[in-house]
C-alpha cells in the first residue's frame, strides 16, 4: 500500500497517529488488566475445584470418579 508522502509530513495526520498509538496503548494496558484479574479468578476457582474434588474422593464417591479424575488427573481406584 502506497502512503502519500504528503500525509506523512501533514502535523494533523502526526497528531491523530499519536492520538491512535495512545487509544491503542490505553487499550492493551486496559486488556492485560482484564487478562490479569480473569487469570487471578481462574486460579481461584481451579483450586476450589481441586479442593472440592479432594473431599469427594475421601468420601469414595464412586458417582463422582469421573469428576474426580478430570479435576485431579489421577486414574482412580473405586470400590463400587
């Protein structure tokens, strides 16, 4: 894509590009925020998950193995 070396050299056209570079920066430091606190929450619930599951597999919840397995990742033992 050709740019018009008029345009680059036009004050207007710098300032709306530092306008953009800093919308897009206000942006990505809004979404690594986002990010943060989705990852902070998906921690919390992977280890109430992993909580949860380690008290059904001490009540040997033979209806629960599946469960179990898929959070624990462990093949488990049950007495039916």
């Amino acid at each position: 894509m050709a740019v018009c070396p008029h345009a680059l050299s036009d004050p207007r056209a710098e300032v709306t590009l530092q306008e953009s570079n800093q919308e897009l920066r206000s942006q990505l430091a809004q979404s690594k925020q986002d990010f943060q606190a989705l990852m902070e929450e998906f921690l919390v619930s992977e280890a109430a998950a992993y909580s949860l599951a380690t008290e059904l597999q001490k009540h040997k919840c033979g209806e629960c193995k599946d469960i179990i397995e898929s959070v624990l990742g462990d093949k488990l033992p049950f007495e039916e």
